[in-house]
C-alpha cells in the first residue's frame, strides 16, 4: 500500500495495491487493537511552550511598511502558548483538526509519508493563559484527518492501514471513543467505509456524517454506528451542519448541500476544480455558509439557495513566497469573526457581522504555514505544519460594573497613544495599542492589550479596570512606573514583559479578586510599594 501526500495541511490519499474494488460500509464496528494512551499529563506538557507568546498586532496589508501613525485595533489577540508537534519513534506529525467544548480543546494529527501514524491529544484550557495536555492517544496503523466532539464522545476521521489491520474493511474508517474530564474513558470503535481515507465528520440532530475521499461516499450513521444511508461523490475534502442542512465540498464538483436525513441533493453550488489532495474546510454560521476556496479565498453563500454573498480574496500576497502558497487552506467563524487560514499568507481575519459590510480587521503574520484554524469560544487554535500549534485568546470586553466606566466612549486613536503632563483621559471597550506614554492619568475599562511599551512618567496615574495585557515573552518589552506613578489594577492582569518600580511608585490592586501573572522580571526599588489584595500566580511579588 502506498500512501501519497500533497500540498498544504494534507489530506491523505491512499490507495490499494493489490485490490481495485473498495468494500461497502461496513456494518459491524470493531474495537481497535492500534492506539496506545499515554496518561503523563505533566511529560506531555513539556511540549507546550510561551515562545512568541504575548499580545498579537493585526497588521493592514495595505499600509506602508514601518508606518507609525497605524489606528488601533480593537480586537485583542493574545498568544497564550505555542505547543510543538508531537514526535513518535522519530516521526513529526501535523496537526489536522481542532474542537473545542468548554474547558476542552482536542486537537488531531496525521504522518506525511508512507508511514500511517495519527494522534489526539486533549487539553484542558480552564487557564487560559496555560493549557495543559491532559492525555494522548497515538494511533500507529493510522491517520486521523479529522474529528468532532458531542455529548461526550469523540468522533474522528480516519486513514487506516489495512496490511496492518486486519480488522477493518476498507482503509477509511469512522473512529468514536468516549471522553470524560480530559481523559479517554472508552474503547476506540471502528466502522469502515468505502475510499481510501475519512476526510471530515460532523454530527447533526439524530446521526454522524462522515466523508471519504476519491470515489468515496458521504455516509451516515447511528449513535451505534450502523449505516442509515449514502451517496457516492468524488474527492470529498469538507462537511458541515447547520440550519438543518449537510453541505459536503468536493474537490471537483463543489458545495453539495444535502437533506441531513436521506441525502438528498437539495443545490449544488459549482466551483472551480481545486488541487488535489488539499484541505480545504467548510464553516456554517447564522444561516451562511463560509468556504475555504484555495487560490480564491473565502466564498459566502446562503444555505437557503445557495446565492453568493460574498467572496473575500486572500488580503495580502508577501514577497518571495510561491504562488502556490498563498491558498485559503480553512474558514471559521464564531461570534461574528472570520478567521481565515491563508497558508505562507498567514491568517486574515474579518468582521461579518453585516454581509452587506464585511470589515477587514487586518492580517496575523505568524512563523510558517497556516493550514489550518478553529475559532471558537474565544479562542483560536492555528495549525501550522512541522511547527505544530498556535493558541490564541481573543479578549474582547465584557464590561464593567464600576460607576467610573458608565458612559465612556471607545478609543479610536493611534496605535500609538501619549499623554501629556496635566492631561486625562477615559475609554472603555477592546483595543490594542504599540506604545503608551502617561504623563498626566488615563482611565481604561474594558479590554486593553498593549504590544511593545508603556511608561508612566513620575506623578502620572493609570488605572484599568477589566483585563489587562501586557507585552511579549522574551522581547525585551517593559511597563515601567517613574518615580511616584502610580498603576491601579482591577480585574485580571497578564504581564509578559518585565515589570519595573521605581523608587516612591505604586502599584495598588482595587476590589477582591484581581490577579497578576508576570512572566518577566519584576524589579521593585527601595521606596516603591504594592498594596491591596491579588493573586500572584506566578510568585513573582514574594
């Protein structure tokens, strides 16, 4: 059996060397006698690094390089963690597939090559500032394309080796296993169908749809997977449900949107024919469908007819990067954001809140290929190749109760925001900001991320009420208090430059239950002091 991959986040195309005919669903599932769990959640963790980690700048494609007078972002990106991909007898997988449910985020891997070799790890990302790999399950006869999760229990696309497992059918198989508090609980149950390799799977009200590739199928099954019905389609990449509908994408012959219960083809929305082999995801949000089109970006379509919306082309196109790079590899969308995976173009994001008036938010430039993304429940998880994964936390503002933020307006400025001596000023809402200078007092409630600098020069105040974040890791970025500043705090603060008090400064924490978390240095000076009640959660202030 040889086993042939592609550009991009690949997905596997695998064919049979000694059979030419492919085997019909197969109705009795079998246990699996391949994976094996690994339970050392603190080794397993080693793997989860901050390099690069701190607030995230959207930059605007069609700005000048080095301009300074940029406007402010309002949606604050936080790279939380940066986590390698994992490695098996010497082998590097690549992540394929992210879900996210609660306090947990499951995340599934492939092999490039001729070797069949799959993972999942889960996470618990109850710290969202440090996510923990709770366990792992490494499947050594097999590839997992993709996977979903519902009503606890995992549900993944495969690529099986059938000269190693004998058990299975076909080489494209539907894997469920039972999850609970971050652990596998189950046996891995498997059920073939016909094709070379599962591509996606999703779940609708009553059954589990699974797609496989080539001359694959669109198949459903029961919570005890038996086969309800199929249909044949060719090189099936991509399923999603919403607004009670299936839609399938195929590499050649488009979006087919489907009747969940029976399959049948309810509008066919053709598209141009798309490389092989390369993945490409399908989103479905508020009743609009959203498809990763390769080389042409993002496509917005109704599910009621299938009319276009929209179509939003890849934003940027970066010097010295091949053409065949730039492709939208993967679309999400949650709470009115579109974050689109770009492969070397990076990830674009976009307000979709009025179809009528998408707005472009600006573009991440992240290391490596983005292949892959879910965004979800604030948090963004990007796929990217050998370099494993991106974490990402979205802190948009969620209010405040304090009388001195009623009424205040939302910044709109520079990136680069100054105070002068005797000035004040007061915002409320999301931003992110390059560099601040106080020289008089400033007053934020809500959300504020601050990439580079801030100083407070001596009898200035600062106070934010909200979430607070600071910095990046290892980057020579500093918050420093002058001589008798002052810095107020009131909620949750992240801080992962260094933090410096001069001689006579304060930093005073208001209310019960605000927390620092300092993952620089913190130099305090004779003469400086901290007062109220925190969290230190770094023990960086003992």
């Amino acid at each position: 059996m040889k086993k042939y991959h592609l550009i991009g986040l690949v997905t596997v195309i695998a064919f049979y060397s000694c059979n030419d005919s492919l085997s019909p669903i197969d109705e009795v599932p079998t246990i699996a006698k391949h994976v094996t769990i690994d339970t050392d959640s603190q080794s397993l963790t080693t793997r989860v690094k901050r390099d690069n980690t701190g607030v995230m700048a959207l930059i605007d494609p069609d700005l000048p390089t080095g301009r300074l007078l940029e406007v402010a972002s309002n949606l604050p990106l936080i790279m939380v963690s940066q986590v390698e991909a994992p490695v098996y007898d010497g082998k590097t997988l690549k992540a394929t597939h992210v879900d996210i449910d609660g306090d947990y985020a499951y995340v599934s891997y492939n092999t490039e090559g001729d070797t069949y070799l799959g993972a999942v790890d889960i996470f618990d990302i109850t710290n969202v500032y440090s996510p923990v790999i709770t366990e792992q399950a490494i499947f050594t006869d097999s590839d997992i394309s993709s996977l979903e999760y519902k009503n606890g229990k995992l549900y993944l696309a495969a690529a099986v080796n059938i000269d190693v497992n004998s058990d299975v059918t076909s080489p494209a198989n539907l894997i469920t296993v039972s999850v609970a508090g971050g652990k596998f609980i189950s046996d891995f149950v498997y059920t073939s169908l016909p094709s070379y390799v599962a591509t996606d799977v999703a779940n609708t009200n009553s059954n589990t749809a699974v797609t496989s590739g080539n001359d694959g199928v669109i198949g459903l099954f029961d919570a005890s997977q038996k086969s309800k019905s199929s249909t044949q389609m060719g090189d099936l990449r991509a399923v999603a449900f919403g607004s009670d509908k299936l839609a399938v994408l195929s590499g050649t012959s488009g979006v087919h949107i489907l009747d969940p219960n029976n399959l049948s083809e309810v509008i066919n929305i053709p598209l141009p024919a798309d490389v092989a082999g390369a993945k490409r995801t399908l989103d479905i949000d508020n009743g609009n469908l959203y498809v990763a089109e390769g080389a042409n970006g993002a496509g917005i379509y109704k599910m009621t007819d299938g009319g276009l919306i929209q179509k939003l082309p890849i934003p940027n196109n970066p010097d010295d990067v091949a053409t065949s790079e730039i492709v939208t590899n993967a679309v999400s969308v949650d709470k009115n954001l579109l974050f689109m995976a770009n492969g070397a173009a990076g990830i674009s994001v976009s307000d979709v809140a009025d179809l009528g008036g998408i707005k472009s938010l600006g573009v991440l430039e992240l290391e490596g290929s983005s292949n892959f993304l879910r965004n979800e429940e604030e948090f963004v998880f990007i796929a990217s190749g050998h370099g494993g994964l991106q974490i990402l936390k979205i802190n948009k503002s969620e209010g405040s109760n304090d009388p001195s933020c009623a009424g205040l307006p939302n910044y709109n400025g520079t990136a680069y925001l100054n105070i002068n001596m005797f000035e004040s000023a007061s915002y409320s809402g999301s931003s992110v900001l390059k560099a601040v200078n106080i020289g008089g007092s400033l007053l934020f409630c809500g959300s504020l991320a601050i990439e580079q600098n801030l100083n407070i020069n001596s009898d200035a105040i600062m106070t934010v009420n909200g979430t607070f974040v600071f910095g990046q890791y290892k980057k020579n970025t500093s918050l420093n208090l002058a001589s008798f500043a002052t810095l107020k705090l009131q909620g949750n603060t992240v801080i992962y430059g260094d933090l410096k008090l001069q001689s006579g400064s304060t930093l005073e924490f208001i209310g019960e239950d605000s927390s620092i978390t300092v993952y620089g240095t913190v130099t305090v000076n004779s003469g400086a002091q901290i007062i109220g009640k925190f969290k230190d959660t770094e023990g960086k202030f003992k």
